[in-house]
C-alpha cells in the first residue's frame, strides 16, 4: 500500500509509472489523439464512427479496402478542391499519422500498399470506354455527381457521389494501381459494377486509368473566383423609403420568388430606434431552388433565408444584399458555383428593377 | 515544475470536444438529436450576451410546399445595440446582420455550422472591424463547443 501513496503524493512518480505501466504507452497516446482528431475535424462531415454524412463513408469496408496510407495522408493533405472536402496542410505530420491510425483501426485487413508505378494505357481508347462505362456517374469531364454524400436526411438518388476523378487531389492522391484495383473490383456495396461485370479487360481497365490519368495538371487547383467582387450588394434608390419597399416586394414576385415577410433589422432586440435611420428586411424564396442547393450542399443553410433590406439614413435610400459570388468561395464546393451565380442574377435583378 | 507536470498529465487523459474553425466556417457535430440540441443552443446563446431573435423553420416551409426534408432551421442572434451601431456605421454588413448558426438533423445527430465572422475581414477590409470579428468568431465557437460538450 505504501508505494501507491507515494505515487499519489508525487505526479512526478505517478507520472512515470503510468508510463512504466503501459497505461500511456505511445500507441495508445497516439491512438487518443487520433480520435481527438478524428473527432475535431473529420467527424463533422465524415460522422462519429466514420459512418459517412456529408462525407463518405470512411469506416466502409469498400472505402478502406483500396486506401492506402499513403493515399489517406495525401488525401488529408490535399483535400479536394472544389469537393466540400478541405485541405489539412496545416496538420502536423504526427497528427495526421495519429489520424490514419485511427482510422486504420476499423479495418478489417491490413491497408494496401500501392507502387508509385505509372500504368501504360491508351488514353484515347480510354475515353471512348469512359464514355460507355462509366460518364453516366462521373460526369462527362469526370467531375463526378452532384450533391453530398451518404444518408444526408433528404433522399438522393444514389447513396454515395460518385468521385470527382478530375480532381487534383484525388489524382495527386490515388496511384494508378489504386485506380486500377478500384474499376477491376468495383467498390462493394455501391452501384459501381466491376471491370468484369462490364466484360473489360485489363488492358481496356489500362486504357481507363490512363484516360483519368490526363487530367492530372502541374497546378493543384484553380485560382478562387471572384475575388475581386465586393461583399454586399448595394444600390442606390431614387424613391421613398416606403415606395422602394413596395418596388422590392414587385421585383422579387417578378423573379419567381415568394415574398414570405417583412421585418425591421432590429426586430426582437429591445432597442430604441436609432434617428435618421430606417432598415427594412424583406426575406423571400423560391422552394424549389432552396431544395435544389440544399441537396448540392446542406451549409448553404448559413445564407439563408433569401433577404433583401432597404435602408434608409439621414434621407438617402439604398437597397442592399449578399453577394452570392464572393460567398461561393468559401464553400469549396463547384457544384454550387452555378446556385451562386443564378442568386447573383436573381439579386441584381431585383436590386435593379426596384430602383428603376 | 509539478503543475507542469499535472497539466500535462490532465491534458493527456481529458480529450474535450471543439468546433471545427476553418477558415471559412465553424462547424460541429453532435450526438443529441435535433430537438434536445436546439435547446441546447437557445440556451448556450442567452449565456453568451446575445437576444435570441428568431427561429426560421426552413424544414417547415420545404414540407408545405411538399418537398421531404429532416429537421433544417437557421437561428438568429444579436446584441441590440451593437448591431445598431454596427450597422449606422458600416451599412455595407446589414445583410449579413444578425447573425446565425445554421442547425439541421442528420439521422440521430445534429450538426450546427455558422459561418466564420472572421471571413469578413477579407470581405470588408475595414480595420476597426476586426476586434469585433475576432469576438464573433470566439464566441460562436464558444457557443457551439458548449451545445457538443452537453452532449
């Protein structure tokens, strides 16, 4: 008994024999912080256990049967631009080493270990094959499907999105083996048939790698869009106060979109109105086009509802609103670009046809 | 010498939740379903300063119209004469005023995602803005670290 007192009584003691113990060996340190990690960045998107959200489903069997270590540490590294999923470069090595162990724990055989080894094929053949087998889900650029991936609460058409094979992270991400292997056995559990289902061979599974393989450009990604617009849209009114209200209500009825309320800036804060100074907020939608955008991208959510506000201060009226291009960039997602853009027109149409 | 030692020891068996602050967004995860985190943020805001100013129920207007969707609502917030002042000063921010952490369900979890505050920066380039940014941003984080840690 006496000794546990003395290890109570001194941390450094108690310290050392937890260590001396086992109780905090290294891999289970490592494996703590794994999860710690797992937790604060990836369970988000990626869900608790790895069961897939927003993200793919990371504990899949399918999933972890083709990813390598080293394609995981690439893929965390890289992100993928332009796929909801972000880039980790600022992770220290031995977290993410941390991270793949953790994940490494829900597989059920040891990870693969692909060669850097460059496939021959013909990509021309490949894209005729690409065309018939596999455009149908991966786009006809491969930029694959739209929308987020497994079990988001509203229904999809197909469990999990199929991959973006143009994109940079992935290509700087998966080696042509790993590539290989995938079309060769297909991913179990989803749609994707096998290269042997679709009667391929492996010479015509060659001529596919290195199809996907010619989109793989010196640079990771693009420049980002529309760096150079401004924030909020702002427009001057010729009118009232009360008649650019009204002229807001009409333009957003002649964009297709339902007025649904107005309401003051200040509404619900208990706060003296302010002199000189009048802010109107007039909220609006189109549930078609919402669905729409919430199933490319559920975040969008931090945008909404659609609003436009008139202002008015010391006798001068404006009309202002988000600027859905400048907000495009921080969702990295390129599928919504296009909403974006649409909401773009809707909003300038609407700022300009209510201060006509 | 023996704090230190304490500390790191502490640190070492406690692993606390956070939010996930990118640059862009702040964003968490957690395991309470919809309704009982809802409340759990209502609350984490009022502790913080800020008047609750509204629930929009998105789910609610997408299943009138007939489309089928999960729990999805958007909450505002605000400190009344902050939001005031900002927006007679810097009307360019209005539309993006009050601010809102957007919440929605996903099978038995919920997760909660709001837009970085500090994001802005960029967007506006306005210097005096920047502390009031920064305490955005650690107050949002802070509200939603403590909506995943009552889980």
């Amino acid at each position: 008994m006496k000794p546990m007192i003395y290890l109570l009584k001194s941390p450094y003691l108690l310290f050392l024999w937890l260590l001396l113990t086992g109780i905090f060996s290294p891999s289970t340190l490592a494996e703590s912080r794994g999860e710690e990690l797992f937790r604060n960045n990836c369970s988000i998107c990626h869900g608790t256990n790895g069961s897939g959200g927003m993200g793919i489903p990371l504990a899949s069997a399918s999933f972890l049967d083709a990813a390598s270590n080293q394609y995981l540490k690439q893929t965390i590294r890289l992100g993928r631009p332009g796929r909801i999923m972000p880039s980790f470069y600022w992770m220290p090595e031995a977290d993410i080493d941390a991270l793949i162990e953790y994940i490494n724990q829900w597989r059920d055989t040891p990870p693969k270990n692909w060669s850097s080894r460059s496939i021959s094929g013909n990509p021309e053949s490949g894209a005729q094959l690409f065309k018939s087998h596999c455009a149908a889900c991966h786009g006809d650029q491969a930029q694959g499907g739209k929308g987020t991936g497994l079990h988001f609460s509203r229904p999809t058409e197909i469990p999990v999105t199929a991959t973006a094979l143009n994109n940079q992270g992935l290509l700087n991400s998966a080696p042509d083996e790993m590539l290989h292997y995938i079309i060769t056995h297909s991913r179990k559990g989803s749609i994707m048939p096998s290269a042997t289902q679709l009667g391929l061979s492996d010479s015509s599974v060659n001529d596919i790698v290195s199809y996907i393989r010619s989109f793989q450009t010196p640079q990771l990604s693009k420049e980002k869009r529309y760096t150079e617009e401004p924030a909020s849209l702002i427009i001057n009114s010729p009118y009232s106060y009360e008649d650019t209200i009204e002229n807001v209500k009409r333009a957003i009825v002649g964009s297709n979109f339902i007025h649904i309320r107005d309401q003051d800036l200040a509404h619900g804060l208990n706060v003296k109105p302010l002199p000189n100074s009048r802010q109107t907020i007039i909220y609006f939608c189109n549930f078609n086009f919402l669905y729409d955008a919430l199933k490319i991208d559920p975040r969008v959510g931090m945008f909404l509802p659609c609003r436009v506000t008139v202002v008015e201060q010391d006798g001068k009226v404006q009309i202002m609103s988000i600027n859905p291009k400048h907000l495009s960039q921080l969702f990295n997602n390129n599928a919504l670009d296009e909403s974006c853009d649409k909401m773009y027109e809707v909003y300038t149409s609407i700022l300009e046809d209510a201060s006509l | 010498m023996r704090n230190l030692i304490i500390c790191l020891f502490l640190s070492l068996i406690s692993s606390p939740a956070s939010a996930v602050v990118t640059g862009e967004m702040i964003m968490v995860r957690s395991s309470e379903a919809f309704p009982e985190t809802m409340s759990l943020l209502q609350e984490a805001i009022s502790n913080k300063g800020y008047t609750l100013v509204r629930v929009q129920r998105v789910d609610v207007g997408l299943t009138a119209k007939g489309y089928k969707t999960d729990k999805y609502r958007v909450v505002f917030f605000a400190k009344g004469e902050q939001l005031q002042q900002l927006s007679a000063q810097y009307p360019q921010l209005i539309p993006y005023l009050p601010l809102k952490i957007a919440i929605f369900a996903e099978d038995e979890n919920t997760i909660l995602i709001s837009a970085n505050p500090t994001v802005f920066n960029d967007m506006f380039n306005i210097p005096a803005l920047r502390p009031v940014l920064q305490t955005w941003q650690n107050d949002i984080t802070d509200i939603l670290n403590t909506v995943q840690t009552a889980n």
